[in-house]
C-alpha cells in the first residue's frame, strides 16, 4: 500500500524544513516506490520545491496552493489501481480547491463512479479510485466515506 505523510504549521512565524519534508518521504519510500509527489500550502519558498525536486530518486509531482497557514503533506505511489501519471497525487478535484493524499483501495469504487458519473461528474482518471473519492465528497460531503467499501486513510 501507498504511504502518506504530513505537517500542519500553526504558527505563522515558523517555516516547514524542506529536509524534514524529504525525510519523512523517503523515511516511508518502502511503502510506494513508484514515484512520490508533494503538497505545499501556504507561502512556500520556491528554493524549497527546487530542493525537493532534484532530492529524489524517482518519479516526482509537486504542487503548491496559497493559503494563509502552512501545510505539507507527501505521498509514496504504489500503482495498483490506475498506472497512468495522471492518477499520481496528491491529486485535485477541476478546480483545485479539493486536494487528497490517499493510501488504501476502495472496492466499490467503479459502482461510486458510474453514480457520480450519472449526475454529471467529469473525470479525467479512467478508474482511479482517488480521483472517485473527490467527487464523491464534493457530492455528499464527508457522509461519503458510509458508501465507500475498503481499507482505507484519507486526508482531504
């Protein structure tokens, strides 16, 4: 299974260690060694995201988002489910308001799927069980997690 990570940074005087980030990574790269990718909220420095960028050993993602309040999260890929780059993560819903690191499987996720499919939801995964996870949530918001059937760890 995948490995997921992270820090929330209250204090809106203190920075997150970028080698700290990196740790916690690759303390978890046994867990997901297909390819890791990273999420930064908050003011980042882009010297930061240079540095985690060429740290690695492998397939990397990294996103940032603006935020007031300072967060990391990482996740480590262990493609079962869909291999495309596409459903790396952490991954977002269309509008990138919704962001999700996910470890786990859910096994009802294709019947979810054609149900959010029906009211109109657009996917741009071809059956990434993650990808299901953000529509279903921006539907029925987190009640979703009742419909899901699975082992599972969300951070949302």
């Amino acid at each position: 299974m995948c490995g997921i990570a992270g820090i929330i940074c209250l204090d809106k005087t203190r920075s997150i260690d970028e080698n700290l980030m990196v740790s916690m990574s690759n303390s978890i790269k046994h867990r997901g060694p297909d390819g890791d990718g990273f999420l930064f909220s908050g003011n980042t420095d882009r010297s930061k995201i240079e540095f985690i960028k060429t740290s690695g050993d492998s397939k990397r993602f990294i996103h940032t988002i603006p935020s007031e309040r300072q967060a990391f999260f990482a996740h480590r890929r262990l493609s079962i489910i869909d291999l495309s780059d596409i459903a790396f993560q952490p991954m977002s819903d269309d509008s990138e308001k919704i962001w999700i690191i996910f470890n786990g499987e859910i096994y009802n996720h294709a019947e979810i799927r054609t149900e959010l499919e029906k009211d109109g939801y657009a996917f741009k995964t071809n059956h990434s069980d993650t990808e299901m996870i953000i529509y279903a949530y921006k539907k029925w918001g987190i009640e979703c997690i009742h419909k899901f059937r699975g082992m599972f760890a969300i951070c949302l």
